[in-house]
C-alpha cells in the first residue's frame, strides 16, 4: 500500500505544473478572469505534450508551443469561416452575371480579401490568451498587425486592377494608356504599406517617418528614376492622346515598326510586323519622336508616292499631227480635243486646264492620261489629293511622281493597289513612245558593239539574251516536230559505222597511191 502511494504521489507531482512553471506562464498570459478557462486548458495542452517527451519543466518551450497551439487553432477557425464565406459569397454572385463580377471573380479579388480572416482571428486569440503588457504578446501583434497590412495592401491591389480592367474593358473607347495609372496607385499602396509596417516596427509614427524621407529624396530619385519617368511620360501620351493600345507605330532610330500590344509604366511593347517583339521606355517616345499611323487606319486611306524614272532621251516634242496617233488609248480622244480647243481660246494655262498635262510633249499626254486613269479607278480615293507631277531631271532620267491615296488602309489590299498601277504605267509606256531608264548593263555593251561592226538594229531583239535574230526568234517560236526530228537525225551507231567505213575507204586510198 505504500508503494501504491507513493507511485500515485509521484505521478501527481510529474502531472502538475511546478511553481517556476506556472509563474512563467502567469507572467505572459492572461489570467482566467472571464470564466470560460480558455488559457487554462491551452495551458494545461502544452503542458500534456511537453510530458509526453519529458521537456515539462522548460518554461520557455512551453509558453512556445502555447504560441503553436493558438496560432493553428486560430488559422483553423479562420480557414473554416473564410471557406463558409468564400462559397456563400460564390453562390450569391452566379446570379449576377454582369461584367465586373467576372472580371472580379478572375482577379481572384475574393480570395485575397478573405485572407485577412485567419490573422484577424489570430489576432482575437493574442487578445483572449496573452497578457497585453507581456513582451512576447507585442511582438506576435506586431508580426500579426505587419502580415495584415501585407495581405490588405494584396487585397487593394488587386480591387484597383479589377477596376482598371472593367472601365478598360467597357469605358475606354479611346485606348488610352491608362494601365500606367493603375500601376501607380499599385505602387503608392505598397509604399504607404510599408511605411506603416516599418512604424509599427521601429513603435514611431509613420509621420515622423514621411518626415524623415526627405533626406532621402535624392536616393530615391535615382533609385525610382525609370518609374517616374514612366509616370510622367504616360501622363503625357494620355493627355495629348498620341499613343493607343492596338495603334501601329513605327519608332525612329530603333527596330520598333507594328501594333502597340501593352503600355504600362516600365515599358512599352511593340509587336513587329515580324512577330517580333520591342520594349521601349515610355519617356524614350516622348524624348525622341515616332510615327502613328492611327489617323492613316482610321481615315481608311493610305497614300501612294512614288516615281518612275523615265529615259530623257525618248521625251520629244509633238505636232497637232503626230496627236491623232494617241487619240486611240482609252480618256485620250476627247482630252486631246479639249485641250486644243482651249488653245485656240488661249485657255490652256493655269487652273481652267481640263487635266493635269498637256498635249506639248509626250510625257505631257502620260501626265494627263494617268491623272485621268487614277480619277476613274475604283481601287483610288477620290476625296484625296491625286495629281502627276515631273521633278528636277537627275543622272537616272526623269523623275514621274505620282501621288494619291488608295480607298483602302489595309496593307495587304494596299499593296495590291499599288503594284496594280506601276504594272499599268510600265505597260503602257510605249503607246507614249516613252522608255523607263535602266543602268547600262553586259546587254547594252554587247548590242553597242554590234551596232558598230555595222549590223543592222533590226537584228537586235528582247530578252533574255542580250540579242539574237528575228529569224532565230521566228524559228523558236514553231512547235518543235519530233518525229522529223529524230527521222533527219542519224542513229549514233550508224554514225559510228559511217565514220569507221569513211575511215577504211580512206586508208585503201591512201594505200592504192603508194602503190603506183
């Protein structure tokens, strides 16, 4: 019986908190004034389990896991109401399928919201279960206060982004930049969130802080130089409206030629017509210069301008005679008749002239007939400016400008359009008697030289050798007649044969001579 007693007195001692134990436990709890013996029974668990590995006389470990068992009673107790929570929530907003909802539902704007729950709960059990006056109580509420801050500075974030995407979505007809501006308040956020968490751990007011900042204006400067430069550019291009998401712009100076994908306030990225991709600083467009082709897109004319070099030598003067030879090719007939009606009349200079042109020159009549060959195409937009013009003669000929805009902005229906009219002046170039200028080339030196042997120019014909015969070209152009080919042509073996009794013959010759 003694041995029985002395057992159960030995275990009552074990399982009972000795006295260094339970002051230091009194010393940052909070004593069981409220009834509900909540820090009792905390207390009593930590204890349980630091005897389950004999470490119940460590005072600090047990006020350690104290801290364990609290944290992830509270982060349970917060993840089953932030569960219960998120699915009410989800529940109610699939009866409102507006636009914002889901773009609020992909911003994940929710769940980054109800994350404050299981701190905010961690934090009622700081209140509950530790003395207010303790150390290790103030330092757990300031890591708890510091981790709220991080995850409401998460939530705002993401709610300004929800915003910028809705009205960018919805109310941005413009395209403006307007996502550098969200990145801004993105970061003014973060920045004050990390004022205060910094107060919180310095216990100074984030005023005295701000305060304090203005020594450090100069590093900051320097160290956010890019990102207020990005703000101030964006703030410009939104103002003055010159850069839209989706414009076509063309950087000068750099590889930057295509569609502006993205602006935001580091960078602004190009996609390249060769599915390329260039990223340029936005205060770089505003430094230096760019071309938008927005207005160009929006007009739904694009402009041809280009010239044609024609040969000087072949522009000659015309007489009222020699016209009616052109009066065959389409708009030239009543042109020609016009406009020597209008000399008679001393009508033919200055604007009352029917066309752009004249009937002085041939290359006066191509003037006129391509003005008048643009008026009448479909493809050519004829509320532009459309005009023929020559400009000063250079060392490649004459130079024949033609300048109009095209009905389309598209660039595949643009280019079309514009081959489609050079192909129609180098065709009809010769009915002008005109040449367009070429380099000299092997080809002009060859036929320079046959032409001063004597041979006749007649001789001379087209490509692609540099020349040959007319009759050789005639000759070319008949059907090829196998069978008459093959029946004149002789057998290799009978040649063969012929060549080796050729040989004989020749040989019983020579031999028959040596006799006699």
């Amino acid at each position: 019986m003694n041995l029985i007693a002395l057992i159960l007195a030995a275990k009552a001692a074990a399982t009972t908190p000795d006295d260094d134990f339970s002051r230091q436990l009194e010393s940052n709890l909070l004593p069981d004034t409220h009834g509900h013996g909540l820090v009792h029974s905390l207390s009593r668990w930590a204890y349980d389990i630091l005897d389950l590995f004999g470490l119940q006389h460590n005072p600090d470990l047990a006020i350690f896991l104290y801290s364990v068992i609290v944290l992830v009673i509270a982060i349970a107790i917060g993840l089953a109401f932030r569960w219960v929570l998120l699915t009410i929530t989800r529940i109610v907003m699939s009866h409102y399928k507006s636009s914002f909802v889901t773009v609020l539902n992909k911003s994940h704007f929710l769940t980054r919201i109800t994350a404050l729950i299981p701190p905010l709960a961690y934090m009622i059990f700081l209140h509950l279960t530790y003395a207010q006056e303790a150390h290790l109580s103030l330092v757990l509420t300031k890591l708890t206060c510091i981790y709220i801050i991080f995850v409401s500075i998460r939530a705002a974030t993401s709610f300004v982004n929800v915003v910028w995407s809705y009205f960018d979505a919805r109310q941005n007809k413009r395209k403006l930049p307007l996502k550098s501006i969200a990145q801004l308040l993105n970061g003014l956020l973060w920045l004050i969130g990390v004022i205060i968490a910094i107060a919180l751990l310095v216990n100074k007011s984030p005023a005295t802080l701000l305060a304090g900042l203005g020594a450090f204006a100069a590093v900051l400067m320097l160290v956010f130089k890019d990102s207020i430069l990005g703000v101030v550019a964006s703030v410009q291009l939104s103002e003055e409206d010159a850069l839209h998401v989706g414009d076509w712009i063309k950087v000068h100076g750099t590889e930057a030629n295509g569609t502006v994908t993205e602006v935001n306030l580091s960078s602004v990225k190009v996609l390249n017509w060769d599915n390329t991709t260039t990223m340029l600083p936005p205060y770089s467009l505003i430094s230096g210069s760019f071309t938008n082709y927005r207005s160009m897109q929006q007009s739904n004319a694009r402009r041809i301008y280009r010239c044609y070099n024609i040969d000087c030598d072949s522009v000659r003067q015309l007489s009222e005679a020699e016209l009616d030879r052109y009066r065959s090719i389409p708009f030239m007939s009543e042109w020609i008749d016009a406009q020597l009606k209008q000399k008679d009349k001393g009508l033919l200079a200055g604007d009352q002239s029917l066309a752009y042109g004249s009937i002085e020159t041939n290359l006066g009549l191509l003037r006129a007939y391509l003005k008048m060959y643009l008026d009448a195409n479909p493809d050519i937009d004829h509320n532009s400016l459309c005009m023929i013009s020559t400009q000063q003669q250079t060392a490649n000929g004459i130079p024949l400008y033609l300048y109009c805009f095209t009905a389309t902005s598209a660039w595949a229906q643009y280019e079309a359009i514009q081959a489609s009219v050079f192909e129609h002046v180098a065709a009809i170039l010769q009915r002008f008697d005109l040449c367009a200028f070429e380099a000299s080339s092997g080809r002009d030196t060859i036929a320079e030289g046959y032409l001063s042997a004597g041979h006749p120019e007649s001789d001379l014909f087209g490509a692609p050798e540099p020349f040959f015969y007319r009759e050789l070209n005639d000759q070319r152009q008949k059907p090829l007649d196998v069978n008459a080919d093959t029946a004149s042509a002789p057998h290799p073996e009978a040649s063969a044969d012929s060549s080796n009794a050729s040989a004989a013959s020749a040989s019983d010759s020579s031999a028959g001579s040596s006799a006699k």
